[in-house]
C-alpha cells in the first residue's frame, strides 16, 4: 500500500508540511492538498490508498468533500481531522458516511505517533472493505440480474431522479429498446406534468427516510405521450448510496390482493433490512453453489469407478 499515495487535505500550511513531512519520513507517497477545489480536480484519485481530510476546511465542509468522493467512485478509507471533536461530532459523521467507507477520527493538535497509528490501521482495515465490498457487488449483481427479466416495473433513482437502473419490461412499456436510451436522463421526463409537485414531494419523503409514500399511484407517459396508470412501491436502499427503488405494477396488469400483499411485505420485512435480503440471496448462492459441487463429485467418482482396470477387463472379456 505504501507504492500508493496517501492524500492530505488541510487548509492549515503549516499542519500540513508537519504531517507530510512525517509520512515522507515513514516512507509514504504522499499529495499535500490545502483545498476542497483542489482535491476535486485532481487527475490521480484512482492511486489514493488513504484520505486524511480537515473537517473544517475555508471553502467546505471535508465530510462533505469526502462524500463528493464517494459519489465520483473513491470508497478508500478516511481519517478525518478537527480541533472541534466530540461523540456528537463523531456520531454526525457516521451518520452520514453509513457504511460507505472505512474510516476514523483524529484530534488537533495531531499527535503524529497516533496519526502513524491510525493510518496503519485504516490500511488494514482497507484490505478486508476491499473484499467486502466485490462480494457485495457480486450479490447486488445477481439480484439485479432476477429483477431484470420481471415483468413488473423496477427503476432505480438517484436523489436528482436521474435515472440509474431501468428494468426491461419498464424500457419496453416507455417505448424504447436499451436502457442505454434511458439511464442518466431524468424520470421527470415520464412523469404527469399536472402532478410533479406531488411526485417531487413523494420522492424527497422517501429519500429522507419517511415512509409516507411506501405505496404510490400515478401515471407516467411513453415516449409517445401515451399514458401508463402505474401503482409503485417505493423504498431507500439504506447502503450509502442514497438511491429510491420502485417497483410498479401498471394498472392493466394490476396482479391480484395476494401478490400486492406479498409485494407489501417485501418492502416492509426485506428492502428495508439490506441485509436480511443479502443473506438470503447469499444463502441461495451458497446451496447451489452446494449442489453444483456434489454434482461434480458423484460424476467424478463415476468417471474414477467406469475407468478402474478390473472393470476395464471384464469389458473386454464380455
């Protein structure tokens, strides 16, 4: 991790010369930043193994900054620093980083011995949120993979109701082919002009944790202006990433009591416990994966038994 560079970022100069003079020291790559603006624009965030980031910077808020990271794909680990610490200070911050990243905090004045301390262990910490987070992908990847080929509606918005995820039979019903024609462009672009207040009010409630608007009715539009009448069941993905999961049913396929139901306590019992739903999914994996294995045993031991000599000679015998 060393070949990597550790990234500072501090408006204060002289804290900053003292603590990559250290790091310099201990032999650690380092980029000295004194700017938000500055951080932002570099072009080598991808070779960063550690972001040391104030708190308090001039322009902006370093959590802040540190979620703008986050947001543009940087998920290494964060050692924040601040002359202003406390519990509620401390809680704040791991309320709105979630489980996005690794991450610590750090006093001023800055005893480097400490610092040395929490680097190391942010660093190992990082080798093991490396691995969490690829088998994470592979589960969100594979249960996107079942919603996908539904024949319900699934779309996944981001704060902004830009698009991020579309399912196939929601491309189709919309008019189009690809989700490449749809993803990054806005859902407002579908949505009932006459109502936008009240779908900017449903989507914000959701997006802040209410559940007022678990349950929503409204129609939305093809690209031919043809109306869809759609009953929607809405939910934050509480991973960090702050996205708003729909699935919808259109009212001419509108499923019966049952499955509406059956739909309901999804939401209540599984997307709002991330990880209840990830271990099942998990559990699944792991029996097929199971199966898969025996599967190859008894075949091989087929193989092994067809291919034993004495049963080679009765053949040729018979």
């Amino acid at each position: 991790m060393k070949d990597k560079l550790v990234f500072v970022v501090d408006d204060d100069v002289d804290l900053l010369d003292t603590i990559t003079d250290d790091l310099k020291l201990r032999k650690y790559k380092y980029a000295a930043i004194s700017s938000a603006e500055e951080l932002l624009k570099r072009n080598d965030l991808d070779n960063a193994s550690l972001f040391i980031i104030d708190i308090r910077l001039n322009s902006k808020d370093g959590v802040e900054v540190s979620q703008e990271l986050y947001k543009m794909g940087y998920a290494q680990p964060r050692l924040f620093m601040s002359g202003y610490y406390d519990e509620e200070t401390f809680l704040e911050i791991s309320k709105k980083v979630e489980f996005s990243y690794p991450f610590d905090f750090i006093s001023k004045p800055v005893s480097l011995e400490v610092l040395n301390n929490r680097i190391s262990v942010l660093m190992t910490i990082c080798k093991y949120h490396v691995l969490l987070m690829r088998e994470r992908e592979k589960v969100t990847n594979i249960i996107w993979e079942m919603f996908e080929h539904s024949l319900i509606y699934i779309v996944v918005l981001e704060e902004d109701f830009t698009i991020r995820l579309i399912n196939k039979a929601l491309i189709k019903s919309l008019g189009f082919k690809s989700d490449t024609e749809l993803i990054g462009r806005s859902w407002l672009d579908f949505t009932d002009t006459s109502i936008m207040d009240v779908v900017k009010e449903v989507h914000n409630d959701v997006m802040n944790g209410g559940n007022r608007y678990n349950e929503f009715t409204n129609t939305i539009f093809d690209k031919d202006s043809k109306p869809i009448k759609v009953k929607w069941f809405n939910s934050l993905a509480k991973n960090g990433s702050h996205l708003v999961i729909s699935i919808g049913f259109p009212y001419k396929d509108l499923a019966p009591d049952e499955t509406i139901g059956s739909v309901r306590s999804y939401f209540n019992d599984i997307v709002q416990q991330d990880s209840t739903m990830i271990k099942a999914i998990k559990q699944t994996l792991y029996r097929k994966e199971s199966i898969q294995q025996e599967s190859i045993q008894k075949e091989t031991l087929i193989k092994d038994y067809l291919q034993n000599e004495d049963l080679v000679s009765i053949k040729k015998v018979s």
